[in-house]
C-alpha cells in the first residue's frame, strides 16, 4: 500500500470511530424518575426500586416526599428495566416504572394516593398518565 492509502484508510478508520462514539453520546438519554407520596395521612409508605444491575434501596416516603432517581439509558447497553415495590401497613403494589422502550419521555412522574400508583404506561405509550396499579389490601394478623 502507498503512504497516501495508509493515510487514507487511517483516517477513514479514525472518523468511523468518532462518529460511533459522538452517537454513543448523543443517543444515551438521560432519565429523570419521580414517585411522589400524595396519601395525605402519615401512613408511612415504604419504596423500594431496582434493575438488574442497581438495587436503589427501600426508603419511608413521607407524605409529599419524592422518590427519585436519574440515570443513563445507553443505547450500547444491555435492555434497562426498573421495577419497584411499594408498600403501606395494609398494603402492597407492583409497577415497572421504566423499559427501555420508554425513551421517549426524559422526566417520568409517577404519583402514589390510597387508590394506588398513577403515572405514564411502560407498555401503552397511549397512556400517558393513567392508574397503573391498585393497591392490593393486605389481612393484617
Ligand atoms: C422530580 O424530583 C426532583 C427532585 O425532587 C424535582 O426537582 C423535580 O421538580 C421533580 N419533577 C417532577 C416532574 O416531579
Ligand atoms: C388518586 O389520584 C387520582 C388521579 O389524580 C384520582 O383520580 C383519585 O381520585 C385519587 N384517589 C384518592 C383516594 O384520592
């Protein structure tokens, strides 16, 4: 090979990997999440999220307190799914508060009152703020 189609095949080689990593970049979408306590009682409410690769903890949420988070969704990376535990005294709830096909929203804002979890539908894009789930009463002994 000549210097000239070293330097050619270099450089093309070079603004290949750049433009890989300038998409990396510009198509990891940063991730805003919410879970707000609207119970207007003092029950204490216990939140607990997680994915695969993150186990954010259980926290009391007090009323009007927020549960929240941020992250990157990478598009290299492997499917990001959040899902969280939500409990009272009396009861107990399930949600997916984030998949990967979710991309469209940056801030999702999910609001728990005693009827259950309200916010945007992980897998019905139509239902932008809806009643995902109710709460499932617990017997107490
Ligand atoms: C989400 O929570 C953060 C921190 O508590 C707050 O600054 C932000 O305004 C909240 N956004 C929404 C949409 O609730
Ligand atoms: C919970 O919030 C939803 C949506 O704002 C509302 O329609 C519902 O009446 C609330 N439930 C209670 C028990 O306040």
């Amino acid at each position: 090979m000549s210097r000239r189609k070293q330097q050619l095949v270099t450089t093309t080689i070079l603004i290949i990997i750049i433009t890989i990593v300038l998409m990396a970049v510009v198509i990891s979408d940063a991730k805003i999440i919410n879970i707000t306590n609207k119970i207007s009682s003092k029950k204490a409410l216990i939140v607990h999220c997680e994915s695969l690769d993150d186990d954010l903890g259980a926290l009391a949420v007090s009323s009007d307190g927020v549960y929240h988070w941020e992250f990157e969704d990478e598009t290299f990376s492997r499917p990001v799914v959040f899902w969280c535990n939500l409990a009272l005294e009396d009861g107990r709830l399930s949600f997916v508060a984030y998949t990967e096909g979710g991309a469209g929203y940056v801030v999702l804002g999910y609001d728990v009152n005693e009827t259950g979890i309200y916010g945007p539908d992980m897998f019905d894009f139509q239902r932008t703020y809806d009643l995902l789930h109710p709460w499932k009463r617990i017997q107490l002994p």
